[in-house]
C-alpha cells in the first residue's frame, strides 16, 4: 500500500521508506503536510512531528517543500463527527486511509453485550495496481496495531 501507480508504465512500484500525508482541518481550509520517515519514529516522535505539522496548518506557515511527494495518506473525518467516509486517492499514491469518530458502541462478547470504544476505518485504494485480498490484509494490520495497549 506504500507505493506509487506509474500510469506511463502500467505498473506499480513499493516505496521502502513512508511519508505519511495527514489531512489537517483549518478555519481557512484543508492543508495536508507530510510526516517523513514515520517508520523510524517512535510513538512520541510521531506525536510530536503532528503537533508540529498540526500548527504549522493553522499559522498557514506549512513549508511548501511538506506538502508534496506523499507515499500513504490519513484522512481523520471523525474529528468532525464523520463515521465513514470514500476518501480520495490522489495519484501517485495508490492508497489512503479514513478514521471516523471513536464512539463506544454496544458489542456482543461471548452471549453479553458490552462496550466497546470503537473506531471504523474507510480505506481506498487503486485497483489498477493493488488487489482486495492486499486491501484487506493491509486493513486487518491497521486495526490489529490500533488494538494493541499503548
């Protein structure tokens, strides 16, 4: 799913290393700065490098230079009260990822219903280079790393 469609070729090609593009909501509009490198960070780091991206959207201070060359793209709709969405893949990337709002719903567990603190998950991605079967394992990946405790 880190990778980019080359259309001229017809074929995809994997990217070892992810910027993460994530979508920033500001009172003058959407801003979507990168975070590089995120598989060498620690969760702290990443905290703050969002932190930093996050502020940077609103002073609308965002260095041109982080809002190109994504390889994966986060879509969080759930902090406007959205549940599900169809984000948009924007090529070349192939695919993108939305969160929507965590909710504590009710959830049958061994013959009780209890509550569980659940979040959905909207993933699309380019049919042209990546198949259900990578989609879905991809997704099953996501939600078993978001169970893990911090």
């Amino acid at each position: 799913m880190n990778a980019w469609y080359d259309p001229v070729a017809q074929s995809r090609f994997l990217i070892a290393h992810v910027d993460l593009a994530i979508a920033i909501d500001t009172p003058g509009g959407l801003i979507v700065p990168v975070i590089r490198g995120i598989e060498k960070r620690s969760p702290d780091e990443l905290r703050a490098a969002i932190a930093l991206q996050k502020e940077a959207a609103h002073r609308r201070s965002t260095d041109p230079s982080d809002l190109r060359d994504f390889t994966l793209m986060l879509s969080n709709f759930g902090t406007l009260a959205g549940r599900y969405g169809i984000p948009l893949v924007v090529p070349p990337a192939v695919a993108i990822l939305g969160a929507g709002k965590v909710r504590e719903d009710a959830v049958v567990v061994a013959g009780t219903v209890q509550a569980h603190r659940r979040m959905p998950l909207s993933l699309s991605f380019d049919h042209r280079c990546i198949t259900g079967g990578e989609a879905c394992r991809f997704l099953a990946s996501v939600i078993s790393d978001l169970e893990k405790p911090d």
